[in-house]
C-alpha cells in the first residue's frame, strides 16, 4: 500500500500552528479585518483621491 492511503478513522498527525493560524480561529479576527476594511473605505471616501473620480456637478 502507498503511503498517501491512510488508516481510517486515525488521526493525521498534530501540526503546529502557527500564532498567525491560532488568531484566525478566533472569534476576534472577522472581526478586526470588517473594521479595517471599514475604515480604509471611510479614509477612501474622504481622500482626494474619492473628489478626483467623482465627476463636477
């Protein structure tokens, strides 16, 4: 049998996570990429960059 042809019901060997992988677990990580998305969307809308795209009315 080849190696990739694994026993079932046991268990792939624990890997470690890293502390990148351990925050994105988290409750408190959707959380922090809604409000940083949130607020490059406020400092996008409020830039000069936002009144050079919209047309002069």
């Amino acid at each position: 049998m080849s190696a990739r042809f694994g026993i079932p019901g046991a268990q792939a060997p624990a890997k470690k996570q890293s502390k990148l992988e351990q925050f994105r677990q988290t409750p408190a990580y959707p959380i922090l990429v809604n409000v940083s998305l949130f607020i490059a969307g406020v400092a996008f809308i409020q830039s000069p960059l936002m009144d050079m795209m919209a047309p002069q009315l």
